[in-house]
C-alpha cells in the first residue's frame, strides 16, 4: 500500500541484479496497480489516530486477510521492509510485524531482496501477457 512515499534508494547495493534496477519510477512501483487493496481503499491499511487494542488489532486482521489474496503480496513486504515503511500494513506485515523483524534486518540485503522479489513479479507478469509489466519496462 502506497502512502505517498517517495523512495530513496539505498547506496553500495551489490547483488547479481542490476544495481541500477529498476530504473524508474514506473518500473519501481509498477507492482501496485495489481494490489487487491485497491478495490478496498487505504483506509483498512492504516491506523486512525488513537487507535489501539481489540480495535486495532480486528482492522489489522481484515487487512492482513485482504493481502493474503494479492498477487503481489511478496514484492510488497520486501518494498516495505526494505524502505522501513513507518506506517499501515503492506504485505501481510503491519507496523509492529515489521519493527519486529527490523534489528536483524540488513538493510543492504533488504534492498537486494525487494529488487529479486520486484524482478520476479515482472518475469510472472511478462509470462502472464499483463500489459502492466510490459508498460513498466517500457
Ligand atoms: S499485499 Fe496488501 S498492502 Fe500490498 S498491495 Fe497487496 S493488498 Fe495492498
């Protein structure tokens, strides 16, 4: 779920896919277009100001519900993990699933492991015939 971040890239990433990729802006969130969450809207992904407890934890719930049927469930969880998304549930993972992961998080592997999972998903798109993947590398 996209919150109107703007990315930054992490510097020194070395992996056997291109450092350089994905080139775009296009390319880097290509992915989203194909989120189940966009038929639902934000407002299941992020927490209203003050929420907390059962409330809290029942929304997380129906949103995690939601990513788990989204196509690109796996490239938004490593996007998120990788760029220390502060807030909403992205997927699968909300805020306190991601913070707790994040001390034995490397961030440079985060970084590679976003790009890989991204890679994969346009290969899937490109063998599926999704005008989106052949859009984004365009
Ligand atoms: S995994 Fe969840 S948050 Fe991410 S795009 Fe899919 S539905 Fe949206």
């Amino acid at each position: 779920m996209r919150a109107g971040a703007v990315p930054v890239r992490l510097p020194c990433v070395t992996a056997a896919i291109a450092p350089s990729w994905p080139a775009s802006r296009n390319e880097f969130w290509s992915w989203q277009i194909r989120g189940a969450c966009r038929a639902t809207g934000p407002a299941l992904f992020y927490s209203p100001e003050g929420e907390r407890g059962a409330r809290k934890r029942r929304r997380e719930s129906a949103a995690k519900a939601i990513c788990a049927t989204c196509d690109v469930a796996e490239v938004c969880a490593a996007y998120a993990l990788a760029w220390r998304e502060p807030y909403g549930t992205w997927g699968g993972l909300s805020e306190a699933d991601r913070e707790a992961r994040y001390p034995g998080l490397d961030p440079v592997q985060a970084s590679i492991d976003y790009r890989e999972a991204l890679a994969a998903w346009h290969r899937r798109a490109e063998r599926a015939a999704d005008p989106v993947a052949a859009r984004s590398s365009a």
